[in-house]
C-alpha cells in the first residue's frame, strides 16, 4: 500500500521534473548552437 502510494507520488513528481528537464535541454541546445562557432573559432585560432 506504502510502496504504491509513493511511486504515484514519484511519477507525479518525475512528470514535472521531466517538463523542466527539456525546457532546459532546449534552453542548452540554443545556447550550444549560438555558443559553438565562436568557441570553434577560437580553438582554431588558437
């Protein structure tokens, strides 16, 4: 009974957290892609 309630309670919460996860694997990828050519530029510069 416990064991039950807490994994409803563990999906509800992974549900959330999941939504924040991509929105922030979005918000990293956009900043990867502006970020990329100028860290790349600047390792071959280097």
């Amino acid at each position: 009974m416990l064991r039950n309630s807490s994994i409803q309670f563990l999906n509800l919460h992974l549900c959330r957290i999941h939504e924040d996860l991509i929105k922030f694997l979005i918000l990293l990828l956009v900043l990867l892609h502006v970020l990329s050519p100028q860290m790349v530029r600047q390792h071959f510069h280097e």
